[in-house]
C-alpha cells in the first residue's frame, strides 16, 4: 500500500452504497487475493467467503469493517474502529430493513438532510429504519474513541414474503413499510439481554467459510425476530412535532449523564432537572427515543457495562459490581444471571473459551 502523506479524506462525505458494497463483495469473492484502493483505505477480499475487509487509512481511522454477503436477501456490516478524524457517511441502503447495534461507543444518524432531528445510536439499543428509493441516512462519527456495531440488512421483499402467512404479530409501521407503501422512520429499541447477546455471538462466532455463512445467517434472523418484537411491544408515539431537537438532545444528555454515574446512578428528578426538563417529559422522552423509561434503561446500561467487563476485562467480579452499581456482588450475580441466563464467572469462562477457539482456528 501507497503512503498516506497528502491524504485528504472526500467531502462532501462518501455515500456507503448497499447495492455498491453487494457488487464489490461478489467481485471479490470472485477473486480471493483482490485488493481494492479507496479514497479512505483499502477493500481486502474476505479468506472463503464472498465478502470484503475495508481498512481505514490510517489518517482517517484506526481499524474497518467487514461486509459480508451472507445470501442474496441478507448481509451484515461489522465495525471497529477509532476515527483519528470526524467523519460523516451518506448510507442508501433502498428496499432493506436496517438493524444497526452498538457494543461500543456511539455515533449521530439522522434521516435525509434534517440535521435539526439527530438521534444518537447508542450501546444497548437497536437503531432500525427502512429506505425505499432515492431516501437515505446521515451518520457522523467523532474522533478519539472506539466505536464497535454490528449492521444487518434484510431485503424487504424476501421479509415480506417470509411474514406473508400471518403479519399481525408485526407493527403496523413495520408492515407498510414492507408492503411497500412508506419509509421505516427512524427510531432506536432497546435490546433485551437475550437479544444483546445474539449480537455477541454474532460479533465472536469462531467459524469459517460455509458453516460461518449458516450460522450468522441464522442468529440474525434470530435477531430481527427479537427486534420485531420488541417493536411490536413499543406503544407508538408517532407526534414527533411535539418533541423538538433540543428535547432530542437533552434526552441524550440524560443518557449519557446515566451511563457516566452507573456506579451512583443519580435520581430521576436530579437528571431532569440537571438536563433541563420535568420529570414527566423525561420519562416521555426517554420512551420515544429509547423506548423505555430512565429506569429500565439504567438497568440495561448496567448490565451491558457488567457483560463488557465480564468479558473484555480482567476485573474481580467485586469490581465489576462496584463499578455497575451494586452494593453486594451476591446482588450482582443475581441480577446478570437474570438478565443473561449464567452467572458472570461462567459467562467469562465462555468468552475466554471463544476466544481461544478463534485463535487456534487462525492458526490452522
């Protein structure tokens, strides 16, 4: 690869085409050994699969993502990266429904060209929306942090036609959209801890070629069907006019004052009145944007950080609940084996055993 010095990243900023990246994954998975250069780094063919590796350049992000074409109605999109910059993407992702989870960080998205209505995809939910043509979505991406997601696209007419026999489990938004009569608006869903940890083995699935292909195929459809029903359990509130950007944004600011203080979770009333709002419109807040009450999702931050700690740290489990919020670690125990259906040692255990598998499987 050429050297980076002069490197000037694209603006106005790069359009993430589905259609795009479904042609450059069949081009190298017709070409094993192809490298392909781009403004922004480089597309590297996927070992044994139809698919792709996109490497920052280095002046842009440390890190990629992998796009893999799993069959001709579904793919996935995985990141991780650190941007060294602030970078904005234009995604047209027409006819698909988009599942879009965060494990680390987060980033902006919002519809079109309305930068006034921004939400924020944030750990522990599911940003989902639906494109028909000429429709797309903004995403801007700030420096200095990692970012790690995981995207699944699913072809609306192969959905359709799967939830044909009987569509009423399916919200009513949901059907249109797939009858294809409107957008998908955006919104974010929270993850059950059931759902999360699809996600997770997704993200740390240990297996190669056509068996990789059979089982991602699987645990996102797994995944979408959590999502459906999460969505379906949602109660709408459709009259987004009466919740204005800066109500957007101070929800986010609640969120992120939650997350920062998981270890002395302040009240209600003392995040409302810190962000600016009553306590009732930041429970109504919290869920059109979230789609559950500050509660539950100071439960599900808890969590996700305990799940992230349990497997991505070296921390005594008494830590681990010192820094989640919880008195007693007999308390913690309880509340992660409620929430994943183990208890944090053995949770570990199955992460390092994951792991291992993958780096005997690379040494093969």
């Amino acid at each position: 690869m050429s050297s980076n010095r002069g490197f000037v990243r694209p603006d106005p900023p790069a359009t993430r085409d589905l259609w795009d990246m479904r042609t450059l994954a069949s081009i190298h998975g017709e070409t094993p050994d192809l490298v392909t250069p781009a403004a922004d780094g480089r597309y590297k063919s996927l070992p044994r699969s139809t698919g792709f590796h996109c490497e920052y350049n280095p002046n842009v992000a440390l890190g990629g993502w992998d796009y893999l074409q799993i069959d001709p109605r579904l793919a996935i999109a995985i990141t991780d990266m650190i941007p060294e910059v602030a970078i904005s993407r234009r995604h047209v992702a027409e006819d698909c429904l988009v599942l879009t989870t965060m494990v680390k960080g987060g980033f902006s998205i919002w519809e079109g060209d309305d930068t006034e209505v921004a939400a924020e995809s944030a750990t522990g939910f599911c940003t989902v929306y639906g494109l028909k043509q000429d429709d797309h979505v903004h995403t801007r991406y700030d420096s200095g942090h990692r970012l790690r997601w995981l995207s699944v696209f699913i072809d609306r007419l192969c959905l359709a036609e799967l939830l044909a026999e009987d569509d009423r489990s399916i919200p009513a938004d949901v059907r249109r959209f797939l009858a294809g009569g409107e957008r998908l608006r955006l919104r974010n869903v929270p993850l059950s801890p059931i759902a999360m940890m699809t996600v997770r083995q997704m993200l740390d699935q240990p297996f190669e070629g056509a068996v990789r292909k059979l089982f991602l195929s699987a645990k996102a459809q797994e995944f979408c069907c959590h999502i459906l029903a999460s969505l379906a359990d949602i109660q709408s509130d459709d009259d987004r006019t009466a919740f204005s950007a800066s109500d957007y944004q101070k929800v986010q600011a609640a969120r992120r004052l939650l997350r920062a203080r998981l270890d002395q979770p302040p009240k209600v009333s003392e995040i409302a009145q810190t962000v600016g709002l009553t306590r009732q419109r930041l429970q109504n807040g919290f869920r059109i944007v979230y789609g559950d009450t500050v509660g539950q999702v100071r439960d599900k931050l808890r969590m996700e950080l305990a799940l992230d700690l349990v497997q991505d740290s070296q921390a005594s489990m008494i830590e681990i609940a010192m820094e989640t919020g919880y008195e007693h670690p007999a308390s913690f125990t309880r509340a992660f084996k409620q929430a994943f259906g183990c208890s944090p040692i053995e949770a570990r255990r199955e992460a390092q055993l994951a792991l291992r598998t993958r780096i005997e499987a690379k040494r093969q």
